[in-house]
C-alpha cells in the first residue's frame, strides 16, 4: 500500500511561498516569546517595594491583544 502524500504545488514560486509562511510564523513566535518575557519583567519588577521617593512603578506596556 502506498502512502498518502498530499499534492503541493512545484515550481519556485511555490517554494518562495513556503518560505514566506515559515518567516512569518517564526517572527510571530518570536513577538510571543518577547512578550511573555516583558510581562515576566514586569511582574519581577512590581514585586520589589518602590525605593523611597521615587515615583511609582508604572507599566510602560498595556496589555496587547493577544493574538
């Protein structure tokens, strides 16, 4: 029995596409992870008490739409 393999289009313009999807999904990932890190950062930050006189802590960041 043979195995399934699904038809892709041949050609280079085919493979440019491919490759275009595949940035785009490692910048997205990469806009997550960068995300998550700032608000581990500012979680860590907020848990330290403010040094006296100096203005409150204050999120350079709002929350972004999580897509």
């Amino acid at each position: 029995m043979a195995r399934h393999r699904p038809q892709t289009p041949a050609g280079p313009a085919a493979r440019i596409d491919i490759d275009a999807a595949l940035r785009a999904a490692h910048a997205e990932l990469e806009r997550r992870k960068a995300y998550k890190h700032l608000v581990y950062l500012e979680g860590r930050i907020a848990e330290f008490p403010p040094v006296p006189d100096d203005p409150p802590y204050v999120e350079i960041f709002p929350d972004l739409s999580k897509s």
